[in-house]
C-alpha cells in the first residue's frame, strides 16, 4: 500500500516536471544589460534649475539669520543690563526678569528651529519636484540609447565615457524647467524626527 502511494506520488512528480520543462525552455532569452550612468548629484549642481534652487535657499537662509540676529542683539543686551543690575534688584523681581530672559531665549532658540525645518522643507520638496521632472528625461534618453539599465555613477568602479548621459541630462532639464520657485513648508515627518537629534 504505502508502495503504490509512493509510486503515485512518483508518476505525479514526473507529470509536473514535463509540464514545466516546456516553460523552461520556451521563455525568451533575459536581454543582456545595455546601461547608461548618471551623477545624480551633478546634474542637481549643474542643471539651472539646481542652481535656481541653492540661490533661493542661501536667500532663505540669509533673510532667516536677517531677522533673528536683531532679535538676538536685543537679546543679548538686555541680559548685560539684567546682570549689571542683578545686585540691587529684589530677589522676587530678579526671578521674574530671570524667567522672562530665558522665555524670550527659549522662543527665539524656537523660531531660529522653525526657520531651519521650513527652509530645509522647501529644499526638499524642490529636490522632489526636480527628480519628477527628471524621470521623464531619462527614461527618454535611455530609450534613445536603446538602454535597459541606468546607474547612478557612485555605484560604477570602472567604465567609458560614452555610458555617462549626465550632460545630455543636464542640457534636456534646463530646456525642461529652467526655474523652480522653492515655498517654505515643513518637512516629511520622516525628515523632521531625523533632523531633530542633529539640532
């Protein structure tokens, strides 16, 4: 009994085998890799519109320390005030200046972060917008070179000149999107708790 269970069990392995080894063979060819390789990161620091975007992030960046640094100054002067008069001022009234010294300090500290965390949100939102726009390039300039497999040029040890499409990458974004107007927003909540230990 158990003899002829086993046997089934043979004839059936054997049924399946032959019904797949058909599959096997008649399955076209994988196609041999043809790449193309890109610097990504060349072509955000080429491109017009990388450019575009760095120029409106340093003005960001500038009007933020702008507006906070006479916020600062203010600051810092009415602290030297606070400590020239600290010896004659009551101990109720010396807690109180104290208290509100470190609540401006703090709020100050919460609007320098704030700034940073929108700037740093609009550069990423731009980089995304951009990598969009990019896609299409790409996969445009990789049907033209008839190209199955595109490479950031960090992952290349060795290769020739003629697979690094990062110019003609950078020449077709610009005529695509020349200009790109960075908006301040929050990061991805993703981004923001990365960026939070680093502060």
């Amino acid at each position: 009994m158990t003899i002829k269970i086993l046997a089934s069990g043979i004839v059936a392995g054997a049924a399946f085998l032959t019904v797949l080894a058909p599959l096997g063979t008649s399955a076209a060819p994988t196609p041999a890799p043809k790449i193309v390789v890109i610097d990504r990161s060349a072509v955000l620091r080429a491109s017009k519109v990388g450019q575009d975007i760095v120029r409106q992030i340093n003005a960001y960046t500038d009007q933020a320390e702008k507006d906070l640094r006479g916020q600062g100054m203010a600051l810092q002067k009415d602290g030297k005030a606070f400590q020239q008069q600290a010896a004659i001022l009551s101990a109720d009234l010396k807690n109180r200046k104290l208290k509100e010294l470190e609540a401006r300090r703090a709020g100050l500290q919460a609007q320098a972060q704030k700034k940073q965390s929108l700037i740093q949100g609009g550069f990423i939102k731009a980089r995304q917008q951009v990598e969009q726009a990019l896609g299409p390039v790409l996969q445009g300039i990789m049907a033209e070179r008839g190209a199955n497999l595109l490479l950031d040029r960090n992952a290349v040890v060795l290769g020739t000149v003629d697979v690094d499409i990062t110019a003609l990458a950078v020449q077709r974004l610009n005529q695509k999107m020349p200009t790109l107007k960075v908006e301040l927003v929050p990061p991805p909540p993703g981004m923001q708790q990365q960026q939070q230990p680093q502060q």
